[in-house]
C-alpha cells in the first residue's frame, strides 16, 4: 500500500511486533538460515545486528557489505538496505525504536553521518562475546511476563558504547573524521541543508571560516574536497528518492534544490554514469 504523497509507506517498528503495538520500543529477533529482502525499503527504528556466523550481501544505502562470522552491523533511522543471507547464517537483531534511539545517541559517541558510511564492523572474538551477553539479556528480559523496561532500555545504551569503543580503536579512519570539530560540525550542517544549500561558501559562512580554508581542512583529514561531501549527501538521497518512493523525477530535481531537470540529469549522470530514470528503473 502507497502513501498518499506518493511515498512507499516507511516501515514502522510496530509492524514487526506480535500485537502491532504502537508504543513497542524494542524488538529482538534470531536470523537463522537462507534470508532475502529483495526490495529496497527504508525503516523509521535503528537496527543493530550481530552476526555469529555466515554468508551473503547486506546493501546499505546502495553499498553491497559481505557478511561474514563476528560482525555487527548498523541501520539507521531513513537508511535504504536489501539483504541476502546463505542458509548456514546466524544472526541477531535489535530493533530499537526512534524515542529511545534519540534518547541513547549521544552513546554512540561520534557522527552518525561516521557510522553511516561504515555501518559493518569486523570484531574480535572478545568483542563479540561481550555485545552477545547483552542481546542475549535483553532477548530474556523481553521474552519474561513483567519486562523491565528500563534495564531494557539501559543495556541498549550499553550495546552503543560497547560499538563506540570498538570503532574508536578499530578503524583506520577514525580520526580523519574526528581529529577536527569543523569537519564534525561540517558534516552536521551538510546533513541538515543539502537540499537547500549546495555552495560551499555557504556551510563556510555557517562556521566563520573562509570557504578555501574548509576545503583545506576537509583535504587535510577527509582527503577530499569540501564539494564532494555535499555531492555525496544529495546523490544519496536523489538514490533513495528513486528507489523508495514514487516522486516523479521533476519533483526530485526540485525536492534537491536543482534549477531544473537538465541540471539535476547532469549532476547524476557525472556521478552514476547513468541519468536518474536509468537508475530508477534497474
């Protein structure tokens, strides 16, 4: 069923609960064996899985990820994913309502727009065991007649933490990301304006910097020009606007801030190598 804008309907955490509760704030689920989504859709919870073991592709906001043993993997609230699972997989899954996920954010420690782009995580062993213990207490309390909500709600927090330390001294480009508040303010500006604002002078302004000095930065840390964070933002979402909704490609040229259609066809062309109903209709 399509929404009245013309939007698929974004799923909701209460569709996946037994009693299609509308104030059901967390979920947890087992993956075992052969699994298929095959159609893109967007979700309006976060989701953490861990995987003990297995096989097969988890395409996150169009980017196929391998999945293999000791893995956990992250969704965030508007993210498009897809999944094919191979039949010897394993794997847990929290579904954490956008309430409690705003409340527990700042747990994650560092951008979401960080984790967004490395939304799977290779763990060690140790690791593993740890963020297992806690989805494996949070299966048990919601599984009990009188659930404890907020030692619920308290060991999802732990689970972020434990994700945020494991990040922080596993990944190679942490600290491009962090070494620097502009870029991390730069990046929150970015997600916050991209439909309106595609000039780099004007998210320099935002932050009192020259705009040739936020391009020096960006270079400095990031190795990319400050241009190039913005472009990512707006094909992204011109990429989920095509895939999961029906929004006609006029009313995404203007729903991105283009001039007109010639100019968002250009834009999409030099970064996909293919127009945008190319890309809508594979």
């Amino acid at each position: 069923m399509k929404h009245p804008s013309g939007h698929f309907p974004v799923l909701s955490i209460s569709g996946f609960s037994e009693d299609q509760s509308p104030r059901c704030n967390v979920l947890f689920h087992e993956l075992r064996g052969a699994h298929s989504i095959d159609d893109p859709h967007k979700h309006d919870f976060f989701v953490i899985m861990l995987f003990e073991r297995g096989s097969g592709t988890h395409t996150i906001d169009f980017i196929p990820h391998r999945i293999k043993s000791r893995q956990a993997h992250l969704l965030f609230p508007g993210q498009v994913h897809q999944w094919k699972m191979a039949q010897q997989t394993i794997g847990y899954q929290l579904m954490i309502s956008r309430e409690w996920f705003e409340w527990f954010r700042p747990s994650l420690r560092f951008s979401v727009s960080y984790y967004q782009s490395h939304p799977v995580m290779n763990i060690s062993e140790a690791h593993y065991q740890l963020l297992l213990y806690e989805f494996r207490a949070i299966q048990k309390e919601l599984s009990g007649t009188n659930t404890a909500w907020e030692l619920v709600q308290t060991r999802c927090q732990l689970i972020c933490l434990l994700i945020s330390k494991i990040v922080g001294s596993a990944s190679a480009d942490f600290e491009g990301y962090h070494s620097n508040p502009v870029i991390t303010k730069y990046i929150a500006l970015v997600d916050r304006h991209f439909k309106q604002e595609h000039s780099v002078a004007f998210y320099a302004g935002k932050l009192h910097i020259s705009a040739n000095y936020l391009n020096i930065v960006c270079r400095k840390n990031l190795h990319a020009a400050a241009s190039s964070l913005i472009y990512d933002r707006i094909l992204l979402e011109a990429k989920r606007l095509l895939k999961v909704s029906e929004m006609s490609v006029k009313d995404i040229v203007y729903e991105l801030g283009f001039y007109d259609h010639a100019n968002f066809s250009k834009f999409f062309r030099s970064q996909t190598g293919m127009t945008p109903t190319q890309f809508k209709e594979l």
